[in-house]
C-alpha cells in the first residue's frame, strides 16, 4: 500500500542547480576570475588602511600605544590646521571653478565650427602629468619677468600704463651739490636766473644708460632763466675726467624731472634734454631745485605669484589649467544627449539664451555637474603633486595642505603616527563625497 502510495505521489522538487547569473556564468566561476582582484583589492587598500588606522594609535616609534595623542595633534598644531584650512579652499574653490570653466567652454563651443579643435586645445593638458605641469607652473610663477610669463606680461601690461624710472640707482657723487631728501635729491643752495646749474649724478651703468641719452653738454646762461645740466658724471677710465663738468665721453640724462621749490611748493618744472640740458623760467629764481623720487623709482618687478598671500590662489589657477579640459569634455557629452527640441521650445516661445541657458540647459545637465564636482571635489582632497613642486621652500608652510603635511611628517620629520592619523582623517573626509555620489547614482539608476 505504501509502495503504490508512493507510486502514485507526485515526485518531490528537483535539487537546486547552481545559479546562474544573466549572462549564463556559474557563481563559482565568477567568483574564480574575480579572485585575482579581491587579492590585489585586499593587498593595496584594504590592508593599508587597517594599518594606518592601527598605526596611528601608536608612538612615532612604533614600539608603544599613543592612545589619541597624535589626533590630538592633528586637530591643535598650527601646521596641520594651516594644511586643512588650505584643504577647504581648494575644496570649495577649484572644483567649483573648473565645472563653472568646462561649462562654459562646452556651451560655447558648441557654436563654433573650430570647436572640436578648441576642445582639444583644452583638454590636452590632462595628457600632462601632474609633476610636468608644476615644473612648467613653477617657470611660469618665476619672480624675474625674464623668465616668469605672468611676470613678463604682468610688467608689460603695468609699464604701458606706468613707465619705470631709467635711473633707479643714480645718486649724488663726491663734492656734489646735491643731498638726499624724501627718497629724491635737492640742491644745497637756492639757484638764480643767468647762472648755468650742475647736477651731477653717477650710480647708472654704462650699459643701463637710455638708448635716447646724448653725449652731456654744459648749459648756456640765459637772461631771466634757470639753466642747467643733469647728466653721468663719471667716465671711465683711471683718473680720467674732470669732476663736477661734462666731459666728452659723459651721457645726459634724458627725461630726467627737475622741479624748482619754494617755501614747501613747486613753482616751475621741466624735464631734462637728451644732452641732459634744462631750461626753467624766472619764477625759479630764488627757489631750490629738487630732483623728485619718481626719478629713481625701482622697475616695477611683478606680482610675487610664490609670495605667501598668493601662493594657493596659484597653484589653484595650475589646478584648473589641467582641469578644466576633463570637466568640458564630460559635459560636452552630456550636451549631446540632451534632447534639442526642449531648446527650441523654449526659443519659439520667446526665451532668450540666458534663459535658456539658465532654465533649461543648467537643469538638465545637473547629473553631470554633480559627477564632474564630486570627482574633483576627491581629486583635489588628496592634492599633493602641484602644491609639493609649485610653492617654494619659503612658502610651503602658507601653502601646505594634508597631503603634503602626510608626506612632510611621514618621511622628512620622522613622524609616521601623526602621519597615519592625517590618513586617517583625510579618509574620513572622502567617505562623506563617495556616500553622495554612490546615493546619486542608485537614484540615476532606478529612473
């Protein structure tokens, strides 16, 4: 009876067979081929991290238990905490700056017919490596306008509006009668009308003279005027030349400003011949002649791009430079997926491309934005190339940021629980940016 019970009972559910996932690749084989790289995964980050995170509860010498003592550090040395502040700029600035960039070039470029060759200009930047791009930055930031770009046309652009002095080092020699007077320099004694004045100066080489400067020539007395002589007096030579004179070999000083003072006020002035001659008209007469400080004006010698105050800003402007091209590229692509007729709705009904832009273009592109800001946003909290070759020794400390305080702590100051600790919170700080972006992408994912 059991026997046919069982015979005639329905059989019971087959034994499950290994699952297989969409494509048809068994578990076990996949698992297999990701192996390899669970292995390197497990090698290269997570074992790091469980290191430094257990490295940095211990003394600098590894040999002991520091308890929270080199957190403490992170969060009260003066260093460390210029390093973070220098973190939140770069945070808030050069992300910001360059999906505003890539934005615009991308719109724009749109446009024009040479816009894949502008985009290309653009973007060949990130084929440099980061160390290639600070050597060529740190070229580009040099103080001397000789070799620094932004200097040169810095000064450029500054002595077409301001022209330097020519006689920045000219001062009085032996037995002249000229003495030193609010960074300029004035006659001893009051001059008068139809008697010739010398001024001698030396301090300019020959080499430096203006290419205009004549050779000097003594003043002719002139009835009812002051007449005069500014010029190099120095010839050179062993004992050649007669001082306080022009001699035939001596230049004038071309442009050179003479000013006739009285009681406190200018009351004439003129500007020096090519021969260094001048001529002044009676009110001069009685007065003190002066030869102002912006005579002898230093050249204008730049922006100090490397300076302290400036540093970061530059470095941040390197940033961009390299990333600008990456943010334009991912948003020109998402510009082509964007459906136009939206656009020309828009158009028909009136608006015009701000609006468009600002309603329409912006809105849509929100996804990409968000992707290329939090990818940058990530990039620059591990910064470490450009701000280590860019800022000088002398401003390194004003530039620092954690990365490099990681670096300068670890290996050049012997400090690797600090080191660890800085790791450490540096990861923290990225873990919040990669949350939102993995958030982002499940939403991206379930529309």
């Amino acid at each position: 009876m059991a026997s046919a019970a069982a015979a005639g009972a329905p059989p019971g559910p087959a034994a499950p067979r290994a699952r297989k996932s969409v494509t048809g690749t068994r578990r076990a084989v996949a698992v297999l081929f990701l192996l390899p790289a669970l292995v390197l995964l497990g090698a290269l980050v997570v074992y790091p991290i469980g290191y430094s995170i257990v490295r940095s509860f211990g003394t600098n010498s590894g040999h002991g238990f520091a308890g929270l003592d080199n957190y403490k550090t992170v969060f009260t040395d003066d260093g460390i905490l210029t390093a973070l502040k220098n973190n939140v700029i770069w945070v808030v600035f050069a992300p910001a700056v360059s999906t505003a960039l890539g934005l615009i070039f991308a719109v724009l470029t749109e446009r024009v017919r040479w816009g894949t060759a502008f985009k290309l200009v653009v973007f060949m930047p990130m084929a440099i490596s980061m160390l290639a791009a600070g050597i060529i930055f740190r070229l580009v930031y040099d103080q001397d306008p000789g070799k620094g770009v932004a200097n040169a046309a810095w000064v450029s652009v500054h002595d077409t509006f301001a022209q330097s002095s020519a006689f920045p080092m000219a001062h009085p020699g032996r037995e002249s009668p000229l003495v030193p007077q609010s960074g300029g320099f004035v006659t001893r004694a009051a001059v008068h009308t139809g008697q010739p004045v010398t001024l001698p100066l030396v301090g300019v080489a020959p080499d430096k003279m203006p290419g205009d400067a004549h050779r000097a020539a003594a003043a002719h007395a002139e009835p009812g005027k002051v007449t005069g002589t500014t010029w190099q007096d120095f010839t050179r030579g062993k004992g050649v030349g007669r001082l306080g004179a022009p001699d035939p070999s001596e230049l004038g000083y071309p442009g050179m400003r003479i000013e006739a003072v009285k009681d406190g006020k200018v009351v004439a002035s003129t500007k020096a011949a090519a021969d260094g001659t001048f001529t002044l008209p009676a009110a001069a007469d009685g007065a003190r002649l002066r030869l102002p400080a912006g005579n002898f004006r230093e050249p204008y010698n730049g922006v100090e791009w490397l300076g302290p105050s400036l540093v970061t800003p530059a470095i941040i402007g390197a940033y961009v430079w390299m990333w600008a091209g990456f943010a334009m590229v991912l948003i020109a692509a998402g510009l082509a997926g964007m459906p136009r007729e939206l656009l020309e709705a828009a158009r028909v009904d009136g608006a015009n491309e701000w609006q468009v832009f600002r309603r329409i273009t912006v809105p849509l592109l929100a996804p990409v934005l968000a992707v290329v800001a939090v990818t940058l946003m990530i990039n620059v909290l591990k910064v470490f190339d450009l701000v280590y070759i860019i800022a000088p020794g002398s401003s390194q400390d004003d530039a620092n940021v954690l990365a490099l305080e990681l670096y300068r702590r670890g290996f050049a100051e012997g400090q690797p629980g600090v080191a660890s600790a800085i790791a450490v919170f540096l990861l923290v700080l990225v873990i919040p940016v990669m949350l939102f972006n993995i958030r982002r992408l499940r939403r991206e994912v379930r529309r």
